[in-house]
C-alpha cells in the first residue's frame, strides 16, 4: 500500500490526516506513507515527530479580492502545482487523501487529473473553497456533517462519516489520575477554557475579569489555558488572584487530561474540537473566533447551539459578567450539562477514521 496524505495549515487540517493515517498503518502491514505539506510548516514539525516522509510544495492562499497578492499567488499555485505532479508521479501511490489546507489543493487536483483515485475530508460544517473546487475532481468527499451536503456539486460522490480524531481520547472519564494531575478535587465542578492552540486574546479578557471579580466566593474550579505567546500577560494580570481551585497554563499537550474531569468546556469552536466534545459527550460554552475563513466557526457553533449542545457567545459581546452568569446558569443543573452532552454526541461518530479508510479501501477495491 502506497499512501499519499496532505492536509496544512492548523491543526484541525492536520490532525484528521493524522488519524486517517495511523488507522491505515493499523490495517496494513507493509505501508509507505507520504505526507505533503508546506516548508516549515505545523505539518512539516508533525510529519517530522512521527518520523514521516514528508515532502514540500510552494503555494499560497487565493486572497478574497484581486490585488498584488493575487499575482503572487497565482504563481506559487503554478510552481506548487508543478512541484506536486513531480513528487506524486515519483511515489506512484494507490489513494491519494487530503484534509483541508491550501496545501492540499493542487495536491489532490493534480492527483485526480493525472488518474490516481483520490478522496478529501471536509472538517466544517460550512465547506471550504478549497475542498469545493476539488470536489468537482475527485472520487469522493467525505463530510463531517449532513448540513454540508448541499454545497457540493456532486453529491452522489459525498459521504457523511463524522470527523476522524487521534486515538487517544477515552470515552471513560473522570480518573484521579486527571485530578491530581492538575491538583484539583472532585468536589465542585470543573470548568476547562482555552481558546484553540494558539489561545484568545478576547477569552483571555473575560477569564481574567472573571476570575479577579468573582475567584472569592467561585463556586467551580478552572482550568485555563492561555497560548503560550498570552500565558505571561494574564499572570501579570491576575496576580494575587489565582488560588488552589484555578489552574493557569500556557499550553496544554495531554488535552485529552483536562476533557477527562471537566464538566463544562469553554472555547472556539474549530472543528477538531468539537468532534472531540462530541466524542466524550461535553457541554460547552463556544466563542467562535470572528477572523475564520468565511466565518466557518460561527457555522460550526450554531450547528451544535441548535440542537442544544452548546450555548454561544459572539466575540463581540464576550465579557467577563456575561461569561460567568452563563455559567453559573448551567451548573445550577446538573441535568443541564447532561442534555447538553448527549446532544452533542448526536453529531460525533466514534467511528468516523475506521469509516473513511473503509470508503478510501473500497475506491482501490473499485480500480481493481
């Protein structure tokens, strides 16, 4: 078996390539393993700790409107687009996947024009323009979501599977291990906030003011991590204030720890993240991060606020008395949080990698 995964960017492009590729090396004994991505990229860092061949390709992201960054960009897609025919027709792969990223763009184009069966994975709810375009050429499209089926052309070739992610999160929560791991007790609830890998500037705010205005009489206990670059500037900024019940952290490598004992999760609402919520069946307070691609984090929000998984604030009206008075009203029931995550697990598939190298095994199954 000869694999070719590309997916860049974020972490939400690249960690469902991950997943998608170690659940091929589970099923094949002899597996060669390509990953494209960008120079000196997140992918390229990732490829490296697991000790992948990795390949690079130059491109650019389209800007929106025409201007001289259109110019430069147009070329890089040409010399990436060249750059890709080369490394693919070298490693002569039986399936080529992509996961999202503009790396993945020519990747796959060029893949499916030169013949080779091809497959992409869409993480949103609102489809990117990438994984639109590439549609139109490839084998199949897998969707996180059912929603996300009318925006392609051709949806007989679409298949909802869920949102593959690592295989390190247990369903079985609430170990002691996690407790006093972060020093805390199972006496009162346990509210875990970050605002994606890199953090929140805005969520940030609200948890200082949050914890400076009510940490005396608080009735849970907080987890918060800030984004290494933001961890310096919220210590300055609530100095005096942190006690035994509130855990500050710049970054936090083992996730799957904090998810274990929370009761109440509050962050952006990337797609990784909430297939990970929806996996361990955690309500949630989601602030999707404004900047996004065509605002595809409010999309991926309201899709889980409608059915009563999450409740939502718009980073335009997030504020640290609005922050803890929704809080507040959620822990006043336990029932609540439990509603919320069952709702949630209504739009997860445990099973959602074994799922999409299923589809990808029966492409080759086709060709052959």
């Amino acid at each position: 078996m000869r694999l070719i995964i590309s997916g860049g960017g974020t972490g939400g492009h690249i960690y469902p390539a991950v997943a998608i590729l170690e659940e091929f090396k589970k099923r094949y004994e002899y597996i060669e393993i390509l990953y494209m991505g960008t120079k000196d990229s997140m992918e390229e860092k990732i490829a490296s700790n697991m000790n992948l061949n990795f390949k690079s390709i130059r491109v650019k992201g389209l800007p929106r409107k025409l201007n001289k960054n259109s110019v430069i960009a147009i070329k890089e897609l040409i010399i990436g687009l060249n750059q890709a025919k080369k490394i693919i027709r070298d490693f002569q792969p039986d399936i080529v996947i992509g996961t999202g990223g503009f790396v993945s763009g020519p990747v796959l184009f060029r893949a499916a024009t030169m013949g080779y069966k091809t497959m992409i994975h869409e993480q949103n709810s609102l489809p990117g323009l990438t994984n639109r375009i590439l549609s139109r050429y490839v084998d199949c499209v897998a969707v996180t979501y059912e929603s996300s089926k009318s925006y392609f052309k051709k949806p007989e070739r679409v298949k909802v599977t869920g949102n593959p992610i690592r295989s390190n999160f247990n369903e079985k929560r609430g170990s002691k291990d996690s407790y006093i791991k972060y020093g805390l007790k199972d006496d009162k609830p346990i509210i875990f906030s970050f605002g994606g890998s890199n953090g929140s500037e805005d969520l940030n705010k609200a948890m200082a003011g949050l914890i400076k205005e009510y940490s005396i009489d608080l009735e849970f206990q907080i987890i918060h991590a800030t984004g290494e670059s933001h961890y310096d500037a919220f210590m300055k900024e609530i100095q005096g204030f942190d006690d035994n019940a509130i855990k500050v952290l710049p970054y936090i490598h083992d996730i799957a720890s904090a998810y274990d004992i929370s009761d109440l999760v509050i962050t952006s609402s990337g797609a990784i993240t909430l297939a990970e919520l929806s996996l361990l069946g955690i309500a949630s307070i989601l602030i999707p991060k404004a900047y996004t691609t065509e605002n595809h984090q409010e999309y991926n929000a309201r899709l889980y606020m409608d059915i009563g998984a999450s409740e939502m604030i718009l980073e335009d009206e997030l504020n640290s008395d609005l922050l803890y008075n929704k809080i507040a009203k959620l822990l006043e029931n336990e029932s609540t949080l439990s509603i919320m995550g069952e709702n949630a697990k209504k739009l997860g598939n445990p099973n959602a990698t074994s799922d999409i190298v299923d589809i990808a095994v029966s492409l080759l199954e086709n060709k052959r």
